[in-house]
C-alpha cells in the first residue's frame, strides 16, 4: 500500500512540475532510497533533483516550492527533499554545484514563516549534489524529460568523495545525537573509499558487517535495525565515539 501510495505522491508531483516549468523542465530526476531498495516510510524521504535550461522568476519558484510543500505534506515522514538546477551545471559537471531552488522538510517552517525572503535566498551551491549526481548517474531514474546520460556527467571521484566525507566530517563530536544516520552514514564513506562502491546507507551497514572490526559490529546491527524495522535502540555512546574515531582515522589515512 505504501508504495502505491508513494507512487501516486510521485507521478502528481512530476505532473504538475510540467505545467508549472512548461518548456524550462528538462527533467525530473529520482534518486536516493527509492531507487536503492532500501525506502522506509518512517526514516527515508522522497529525493528528486529536477533540472531546468534557465533561471526561475521569483513567480515561478513561489509557485513550485507551493506545489512541493502540498505534496510534502502528503508524503513520508520526512517528506520531499528536491533541488532544481540548470542543465549547464549538470553536464559538463560544476563543483561545488549551484542550485536554483531547494526544499526539505527541515526548511518547511522558513518557508511558512517568510516565503519571500525564502524564494529570495534560498539559492547558492551545495556539496551534497554531487553524492546526488552520482547516485543518478549510477543508479538513479528519469521520471520525466531527457534520459540521464544525455543531461549528467560523470561526477569525478574526488568530488564524489569530497561530498560525502562533508557529510560525516564532524561524526566523533555528532554521534551521540545521532547515532544510526551517522553509522550508517561513516559505513558507506568507508565503503567507497576502500573499494569505490557507491552505497545506500543499509548497504553501507552491510558491507561494514562483513568487513569492520568484530567490536564494532553489535552497534552496526542496531542501526540497521533501527534504519529497516524502526527498532527501538538504546546505543552506547563510548562504542558509538570509538567507531567514529575508528572511521575517521581510516578515512583520512
């Protein structure tokens, strides 16, 4: 029921992307846990990167962040998180790459409270696009528009890196506060660092299982219980620190 559910949220939220972008909408684009396999309503969001030829009018942007926050509402329990950017950064590729337009869940409360100093602001470049594109061009869908090979570059792997070690840089001193996304998280960095794999964070949780220290394992297997079944966990926090510095070391070997 979910994922007809999800899948309704999806194709409403493509369609109305087409008429509030018309002619501009080159595509839209899935990526993230949906595309993985590994998609929990309770811990994962729905992520679209949509790509456009030129910049939006304020008018336009209102418009679609309206519509975006309408389907938020409907979706997962962390929503929508999408960004809107121009074909000429995606191919060849931009890094830091800029963005026309972004919302997540975690910005809903901006948005409700001053739209248009939002619309105004809420542009700039953002690191994360390039784990983004990366995860397109590897294993991501054209919901809409061109085909992906036609519109993404190869991202290279020193930017692909760089973006997903932005991610867990600050890990030792985060953890505690949040445990399973920064375990699972420093899994999958390890992942592609030590044989280039690109991961979702459960596959991350399962490569560290076979391949990390014996001691590290119990507090790898409650965050993916935490991640796939919503499991209760209570985490010990000097093993949770001890990964992290753990991961740390290896990563900036």
């Amino acid at each position: 029921m979910e994922s007809l559910q999800t899948d309704s949220l999806i194709n409403s939220f493509v369609e109305q992307s087409k008429e509030i972008l018309r002619d501009n909408l080159v595509g839209v684009y899935l990526h993230g846990s949906l595309v993985m396999g590994c998609f929990n309503p309770q811990k994962s969001d729905i992520d679209l990167i949509i790509v456009v030829e030129q910049p939006l009018t304020d008018t336009v942007k209102r418009a679609y962040i309206e519509m975006t926050v309408e389907h938020n509402a409907l979706g997962p329990a962390k929503g929508i998180e999408m960004s809107i950017v121009l074909r000429e950064v995606c191919k060849p590729f931009v890094y830091p790459t800029p963005y026309e337009l972004h919302f997540s869940a975690g910005h809903l409360e901006w948005f409700e409270e001053a739209p248009d100093e939002y619309i105004r602001e809420m542009n700039g470049t953002d690191k994360d696009l390039a784990a983004h594109f990366t995860i397109i061009n590897k294993r991501g869908k054209c919901l809409y528009g061109a085909p992906i090979e036609d519109v993404f570059a190869e991202v290279p792997s020193v930017d692909y890196m760089d973006s997903i070690w932005f991610d867990v840089e600050g890990a030792a001193e985060e953890i505690t506060e949040y445990p399973m996304y920064l375990i699972l998280n420093l899994a999958r960095v390890l992942a592609y660092k030590q044989e280039g794999l690109v991961l979702s964070k459960k596959e991350g949780g399962d490569w560290a299982l076979g391949r990390l220290p014996a001691e590290y394992r119990p507090l790898i297997a409650d965050a993916l219980r935490e991640y796939s079944e919503n499991a209760e966990v209570v985490y010990d926090d000097v093993l949770a620190k001890r990964y992290a510095e753990f991961a740390i070391r290896k990563l900036t070997q």
